[in-house]
C-alpha cells in the first residue's frame, strides 16, 4: 500500500472471492455483505450466469471504439430507455461522468435557449461525484474543501422543501435545471417526498426547466422499482445512473428525454472507454438477471423485512433515531457518530458502512435470501444496542 495515493481509510481486510451475498478474505473467512461494493454488486458475486456471459463476451470483444457502431450500446440504450421512459442515453464509465455529461446537457441546453448561464438548483447533503463539476454540485463542505476554485452554475437549496426552490429561481432569473436524488445515498438515506417530487415535476414544467436525478445509486431495480423517481410517478427530462448498472463492470449513463433529448451533436460530448461491448453486456445482463429472478420484488420484500427486523429490535432503544429507506437502500440513523460501528460490525464478519457520521446505511445484493437478511438484523442489532447504551461522549 506503501505506493498506493492515500484517498482511503481502509479497514485491515482483503477480499479474494465471494458468492451470492458472501465474501471471504485472505484467511478464509466468510463475510455477509450488506455494502455490495456500496450499491454496486446487486447481483451479488460470481453470479453464475453473469460470469458465463462476461466470459462469453471477453473471448468476443472487449473493446472497440465510439468510432464505430456499438450493438450491445445500442441494444442497452433501446433496453434502458424501455425501462425508464427515457429517449436517448449517453455511456461513460462511472457515476461521476455519467453525471458530467449531464451538467455538459444542461448547459448546452440553456445556451440553445437564451440562457448562457444556465445555472441548476442543487441540494444540501446531495452526492454528485469527484470531478469539479460534480463535486460543486455535492453538499459536502468536508469533500469540497480545498479544491476551490470549483465551477460555478449551482446553487444550493435545503432538500424536501419547494419554497426553497421557488425562492431560489426568484432571486436569480437564470435558473435551468433542478437536480437531485429521490433517495439520498451519502446523504443518509433520506427519501424525497413524493408530493415534493411530484411539485418539481411541475415547477420545472412551469418553468422549462429540466428536471434531473441522479439515481446512480438508487437505479437499477434497487429500491423494489427499476428506478427511485417511479415511486413518485413522474417522469424526469434527464437521468443518470451507474453503480448497480454493471453489476461491478464500470459503466454510467446519461438519459434524456423530451426536450432534453437531441441536444449534443458530433463532437460535443464523448468517451474513450464508454459504452464499449464488455460493459454494455453486463448491463444487459443486469437487467435481464433482475427480470428474470424477480430481484426488484425480492429488494422490495428483503428491504421491508429487514428495516421491520431493525425497528422490533430496536423499539425503545432512545439512541437510536430512525429507521428508513426503500427497498434495499437502508438508513439507521444513531443520536451520535458510529464510525466506530464499521470494525465492530467487520469483526462480527458483517460488511456495513457509515455515511453522515451517525448513518448507518445497508446496501446488499439484489440476491439476498430471507435468511441472510433475518442476519444481518442479528448481527448488527446486538452492536447497536451496545454502541448506544455507551456514554455518548466515549462512543465518539
Ligand atoms: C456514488 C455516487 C455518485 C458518484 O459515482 P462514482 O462512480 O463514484 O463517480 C454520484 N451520485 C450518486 C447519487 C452516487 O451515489
């Protein structure tokens, strides 16, 4: 590690192999994972028909160029814009890019119509990504420090609250674009209102402005829905996605619909890497993994089992704040800083992670059985019950 950057605190655990919702390390132990490579790994590891496909696909083509025409990008792109009710997409590699592009989308739009300085109404506590762009539309202050000067085009707005986004695009005329996540991940696990979506939906038609989410993290089935906006019936002029998408392929999109759609010509926008034959197989295989195995109805049902296992576990226990999410994007929001949790919870061969400093936030394969979600309850509980009987100043 010695030569690797130092971006990351890792914990002291190497994976070598895993199956379904297992992982096993160097030593050969078995951990029950309940990150999924947060949100990426929705049909857990080594699913046997994706590996088939993939290696299918590697002894195939691997790679050719955007130079080209692309069948599987195309058949992925006609597949996702089935599902979605979106028009056209863009492939890139990550949720960063795929998130660039449409902040590139937007502005683009704006200058085709009167609006050079297109500027977007971002959210407080929303995660975008780590490139600049991105990374000044995200709410984190302790992610954005030390990095100014960032791009300018953004301005911030408390989430789940319209009057602050009507407010807003009263102070300043030049207002474009509205984005958010209907599920907050890195911001705790917050869920948009569905009347407060659904008010976006109009303000921006209202308005003319696009309305965008990003469902990076809550797409591709993971909320019991194929996307998180579905929940609030509305349709969105621009989506991004990535994370489960691949299945731990690196892939991302951009979609566009409407009159958001036809915006980027030849040369506006485009990617090396994206959209090539070996990612875009992996998310037709996603897709039609998910479909076949029921795997939204199984995140619905596995994501409602496990947040009624928490708050009977939980019921009475004053430290602990809320239980919440949807589907298989789950929050336990603690009165303090549970970072610690992390180890404790590693040491009882259970993978978790914190966000927001006192969030606990489960994100498991799409595949998980109703027995291991029943242990994940069984192993955490014990912990948090412990961790927040604890004086709160030693806990922290
Ligand atoms: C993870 C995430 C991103 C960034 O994706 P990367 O692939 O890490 O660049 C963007 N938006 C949301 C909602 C995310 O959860």
């Amino acid at each position: 590690m010695a030569h690797l950057m130092n971006t990351y605190a890792r914990l002291p655990v190497a994976f070598t192999h895993g199956r379904g919702t297992c992982l096993y390390d160097e030593a050969g132990q078995e951990y029950l994972d309940a990150l999924a490579g947060i949100a990426v790994n929705g049909l857990g590891h080594a699913h046997p028909r994706f590996v088939a496909a993939l290696q299918d696909q590697v002894g195939k083509l691997i790679h050719t160029s955007n130079i080209y025409q692309v069948r599987e990008q195309e058949r992925l792109a006609d597949r996702l814009c089935a599902l979605s009710g979106m028009d056209e997409v863009f492939f890139g590699n990550s949720g960063s890019e795929a998130n660039e592009g449409a902040l590139k989308l937007v502005r683009m739009y704006g200058h085709k119509h009167g609006n050079p300085e297109a500027q977007t109404i971002v959210m407080e506590r929303a995660w975008h990504g780590r490139t600049l762009a991105t990374l000044a539309a995200t709410g984190s202050e302790k992610a954005r420090k030390g990095f100014d000067p960032l791009p300018s085009g953004f301005i911030r707005v408390p989430y789940n609250d319209i009057a602050a986004v009507k407010a807003a695009a009263q102070r300043d005329g030049r207002v474009q674009a509205v984005w958010l996540e209907v599920l907050q991940g890195e911001g705790g696990i917050q869920v948009a209102d569905r009347e407060y979506a659904r008010a976006l939906r109009a303000l921006c038609d209202e308005h003319g402005w696009l309305l965008m989410i990003d469902e990076v993290q809550s797409g591709i089935g993971r909320t019991g829905k194929w996307f998180g906006y579905q929940w609030a019936d509305i349709a969105p002029d621009v989506v991004t996605l990535a994370k489960g998408l691949g299945s731990g392929v690196p892939i991302g999109c951009v979609l566009a619909r409407g009159r958001a759609a036809g915006v980027f010509g030849p040369g506006n926008h485009g990617t090396t890497f994206g959209g090539g034959p070996l990612a875009c197989r992996a998310g037709l295989e996603t897709l039609q993994i998910i479909e076949d195995e029921g795997l939204m109805q199984n995140a619905a049902a596995r994501g409602e089992q496990i947040r009624a296992g928490f708050k009977a576990a939980f019921a009475g226990v004053a430290g602990v704040r809320a239980v919440r999410g949807q589907g298989l994007m789950i929050g336990i929001e603690l009165d303090r800083p549970c970072g610690e949790l992390v180890k404790q919870a590693l040491a009882a061969r259970l993978l978790i992670n914190v966000t927001q400093d006192s969030v606990i936030r489960l994100v498991p394969p799409l595949v998980i059985t109703p027995a291991q979600a029943d242990e994940i309850v069984a192993r955490l509980a014990p912990l948090v019950r412990a961790f927040v009987a604890a004086p709160a100043s030693a806990a922290a």
